[in-house]
C-alpha cells in the first residue's frame, strides 16, 4: 500500500470510528524549509482548535507491520489528550501586551522558505531570516509555539523591527546561550573521560532550552571569550537550527573542507525541516561581529 492509499484507509477508519457528530480532514502542511507533511485532524466545531497528528512516522509503521485499525486507535488517542491540552482561550492573543513577554526569535533558512517569508515578518541576516514566534506557557504543551505571521503584526500595530527588539530582550533573558565543549558533550553522553585535549577544539553553542539554539549567535557574549582563549577568529560552523559549533579559526584546513563537513551532517545527520544553512561563518574578534564566508 502506497502513502496516499494509507492516508485514505486511515481517513476512512477514523471516520468509522468517531462517526458523523466529527470530521476527518487531511491536511498538508508546509514546514521549515519547505518540508512537506500529511496530517489528520478530528474536528467537532469548524472555530475550534484541533490538534493535527502527523502521519508520515505511522506509515513507517504501518510497513513494519501495524495494523490500520491500531493505528487509527492511537491517533484518536493522542487527539484526545493534545485536545484536552488545546482547550485554551486565546482571546489574549490579541492584545499585544499580554503576548510580547512570550515572543521569541530563531533562525532559518532564507532561501529554503521564501515562500513561507512572505507571509511571515523577518529581518535579513547574511543568508538567514530572524523569524518570530510565541512560545505557549501551559505545560501540557511544552515547546509548542505559534509563527507569526503578517496579520499577527497588523493586529498587533507592530512592523518587523519592533518585533525583533521585542524578541531580542525576551530571547536573551529567558533563552541565555549555553556553550559547552565537544568533549565534554561526549562524557556526558557515553560516561567516558576523554584524555588530552583535540586536536580540532571544538565547542557547541545553543541555548538553554536547546531549541532553536542557532539563535544564540546572535546575542552570545562567549564568543568573544572563546575567542580570547584561543587568540584567533573563531568558524561558526551551522550543525542545525537548534545549534551551530565553533572552532578556532587558526587556517590548518582550507574553508571547503568545512564545507564539505556542513553538507556531509546536513544530508546525513539532520532532518531536512532543522537544515540551517550549508554556509559558513565567522567570528571576527576585531570588529566583534559574526560575517559570512563567501569565499
């Protein structure tokens, strides 16, 4: 059975299940990057707020053996405890002052969601976009957030530049960067103490919550400190959109070496919706600032 067919026989089961009082609906959704997927949505009432479930990760399973009646119990199921968790009154989303302590920036690609930037306000970084987002506070829905769009902005009588100063201030005190070494990153995973230093130091910067993490470039003051240590510019190396590494930039290994590194864990490594970029970038300790690497 092919995705398309499975979404059918999903539909057609949920239907059976909820009966008439619900709608099925399949609904496709663009993600980061361009990322497209399916989701099912069981809705009562058209003004409600439903809970979409993803069913691309159950077709995986459907192929590994799980039957479609299983699989359609476990998605009323989750539609029953994320809607529990959605029954919120967001008549406050509307008033600007009850928001702006909980909007946030990220970074992503500008040329991979042109299309999406259209409708979304964004600043132009090098070859990103600051994009914003409300973060929800209840904690049923733990990193659940809303993009904001440009009729967000409009409601709210804001442009894209008050947003940003908005989400700057709010990012920085409630996301502060977190900067931790490669090797101590790999202790903490495996439980085993590393000897001697690298012979390529090299350390992941992210923030506390460890999402959307790229964005502490931005606001981090431990560059500059690493920077010190190492008495050299520094290459920021884009891991994914929840982190960047850093390594001395002390011109062992030519600039497309890493590169190639960059596109070798962005086609390997990373789920294609948190790809950040296949650039390169630096810190320049002189001038205390992050440029891009062109050539």
């Amino acid at each position: 059975m092919n995705f398309e067919t499975f979404v059918e026989n999903i539909a057609e089961t949920l239907q059976e299940k909820m009966g008439d009082a619900y709608e099925i609906r399949v609904i496709r959704v663009t993600k980061n990057n361009g990322v497209e997927l399916t989701g099912v949505a069981i809705i009562r009432q058209e003004n409600s707020v439903f809970p979409t479930i993803y069913l691309e990760g159950l077709y995986e399973e459907y192929l590994r053996g799980e039957s479609i009646d299983d699989l359609a119990g476990r998605i009323i199921n989750c539609h029953e405890e994320q809607s529990m968790a959605l029954d919120l009154d967001m008549d406050f989303f509307h008033d600007y002052n009850s928001v702006k302590n909980r909007i946030f920036y990220k970074l992503v690609s500008f040329a991979e969601n042109r299309k999406f930037l259209q409708e979304a306000p964004h600043l132009r970084w090098h070859d990103l976009a600051i994009v914003f987002y409300y973060a929800l506070e209840d904690e049923l829905l733990a990193g659940a957030s809303i993009t904001i769009n440009r009729q967000h902005m409009m409601m709210w009588r804001q442009n894209a530049e008050s947003l940003y100063r908005t989400a700057k201030r709010n990012t920085r005190r409630d996301m502060p960067e977190f900067l931790v070494s490669m090797r101590e990153l790999v202790e903490d995973m495996t439980g085993i103490t590393v000897q001697g230093e690298d012979d390529l130091p090299m350390y992941v910067l992210t923030n506390k919550e460890k999402r959307f993490g790229a964005s502490a470039m931005l606001y981090s003051e431990q560059m500059e400190e690493l920077a010190k240590k190492f008495d050299c510019d520094l290459l920021i190396l884009p891991s994914s959109v929840h982190e960047v590494l850093l390594l001395p930039d002390d011109h062992c290994q030519e600039y497309d070496f890493y590169r190639q590194m960059v596109s070798e864990v962005n086609r390997t490594q990373v789920e294609a919706e948190e790809v950040l970029s296949y650039g390169l970038y630096r810190y320049n300790r002189t001038n205390a600032e992050i440029e891009e690497i062109i050539s």
